[in-house]
C-alpha cells in the first residue's frame, strides 16, 4: 500500500512553520526556555511537516520526529512541573521513538494479568522483526498533526490521545497475529477495548499514515482492509451483514475518510479518495473520489482532487 501525496497548497503552508516549531514558540514566550531546537528559516530542516516523505535512510543518525518529540518534552518538562516525572519516564528515558511509544502504551494497557515489562517485550520483538512497523508510527503521527486542528505537537498524540494509542496496540496485535501468538493478540484486542473504547479485530489489515480522530466506538471486523492515508471519526463500524463467512468485512481505499458514527458493512471497497458522510450507511462499493450519505447511502457528487482524508471537510456541497 502507497501513500498519498498530501495537497501541495497544504504542504507549502505547513513548510514554514510546523506544529513542533509553533509550539516551542510558545514556550519561548511564555517561560523564556532555550531549548536547541531547528527554526523555520534556517539552514537546517525545519521541526514541522516541510518534508514528509523526506525520511532518513539511518533513523539513528537522523530522525526529525522523533528530535521534534524530545524537544517538546523538555519543554513541557521545564514550563509544568507536574508532568516533569511522566515525560521523564515516557520520552526522555529512551533512545527512539519505538520505544517510547510502547512505554506509555504498555503504561496504559497493563495490569494484573499481563504486566508492562510483557507488553514492552512484546514490541521490542515486532520492531527488530518488522521495521515498516516504526516508518508507520512515524507517519501516523505526521497524520494526526497535518489534519488535527487541536494538534499542535508530535507529543500530543504520543501521551494523550486514545485513537494514536489504539492504532499502535492494533499494529503489536497484527503482528503477534500473523506470527501465531493469537492469544495475545486476542487479549490486547480486548484491553483496547476496555481501556481506549475501540474494538480492532488483530487480523484487520491497516495501512500507515492513519489519522484515528476520537476513536471511541470504533469497530473493524477481522477481515477488513484500511489502506494508507485514511482518516477515520468515532463510531464508525467496518463490520459485516451478518453471519457470514469468509472475506466479509470493507476495504477502504486510500485517502478516504469516514464521518462519524458511519456503518460501512459487507465485503464492499470504499474507492480511493472516498468521503462518506456522518451517519450513513453503507451498503454497496463506491467509485473513487465520490461523496456518499444518507440511510442508505448513495452518491451525492464528487470529492475533489485532494483525498478527504488530508482536507478533513466533512460538509457535503
């Protein structure tokens, strides 16, 4: 699965100041921290979105999210005391990003049964086998930062927010489930459930660069497929019709985004680009870079040129 090229329009507004550097601009001004950090202007790449696809060969020698994340928690580390001790531990105790990550999911998932030295294994064991698992990590919190207007750091989502959690425990889940550990899969499955308020199937098959906004109420059945670059509201349903077996549940085509609380059900594909109205019910495939709403849903017009997904426009002309 391929990502898409988000709007080029966009992209030039988010070159010049990103969300990292807008951020540690408020820091300078309101607490006066100096912090090392890239400005926009300067002969060093800027902490922002400027280069999305531009991703370093050697993530070790270079990795602008991960830099962009640290400086944020310094930041937050010297202007709130309160939260100095959670990002010590969560961020700035660790070397990658990977591993920071699965500190504060494992943080958030553990308990009685299964503590957080297991959990933290267990991603260490996905990352050394399966290195596309970091590249997507990295883009999906590109993604929340690009179409989240209440994102304003990489950090927001690596502490806060429930759907980037929820996605990553998803990605540890497909992985112990293509490798025959199904009880664990199984059993991350059901603690998302319970602490994130989203119900994954590990078998699902989900892209990079995912934007999970809210999350709660999300369900997606064992059989679907969600390709890159997709952005998906809370209470959205890919399920079945029924008792059905075998290959049953949506694919949803890259770039589309799905509207809250929207039930796409069947062994049907959202085409490329889709947009699907909150609400709506769908029952039948849809042509590329087509709008649908209603109960059931239907065609209503077009798209446009840029994927939904990045423009997020939930208004239906």
């Amino acid at each position: 699965m391929t990502s898409i090229r988000a709007n080029p329009e966009r992209r030039s507004r988010t070159s010049t100041i990103g969300p990292a550097a807008r951020y540690t601009a408020k820091v300078d001004a309101r607490c006066g921290a100096r912090i090392a950090r890239h400005r926009p202007g300067s002969s060093t790449r800027p902490a922002g979105l400027s280069r999305r696809r531009s991703v370093s060969p050697d993530p070790a020698r270079f990795d602008r999210v991960w830099s962009a994340v640290r400086r944020e928690a310094q930041a937050i580390a010297d202007c709130e005391p309160a939260l100095a001790s959670l990002v010590s531990m969560a961020v700035l105790a660790h070397d990658r990003l990977e591993d920071a990550v699965s500190f504060r999911i494992a943080q958030g998932l553990c308990g009685e049964d299964v503590c957080a030295e297991a959990i933290r294994d267990a991603f260490a064991d996905a990352y050394a086998d399966d290195s596309s698992i970091g590249v997507a990590i990295r883009a999906d919190l590109e993604a929340v930062c690009e179409r989240d207007p209440a994102c304003e750091r990489f950090i927001e989502p690596l502490l806060y927010f429930k759907g980037f959690h929820a996605l990553q425990t998803h990605r540890l889940a497909h992985w112990l489930w293509k490798r025959g550990r199904r009880d664990f899969a199984l059993w991350l499955q059901g603690r998302a459930s319970e602490v994130f308020q989203t119900d994954i199937n590990p078998a699902a098959r989900i892209g990079k660069g995912i934007f999970l906004d809210h999350a709660t109420g999300l369900v997606i059945g064992s059989t679907a497929v969600v390709e890159d670059d997709v952005s998906i509201l809370h209470e959205v349903t890919l399920g079945g019709t029924g008792k059905d077996t075998g290959d049953r549940h949506p694919k949803v085509g890259r770039g589309s985004m799905i509207g809250a609380g929207a039930k796409i059900l069947g062994n049907i594909t959202l085409g490329p680009s889709t947009k699907v109205g909150a609400g709506s019910v769908v029952l039948h495939s849809t042509p590329a870079h087509s709008t649908v709403v209603g109960v059931p849903a239907r065609v209503v017009g077009k798209a446009g040129t840029v994927p939904p997904a990045y423009t997020m426009d939930q208004m239906v002309a």
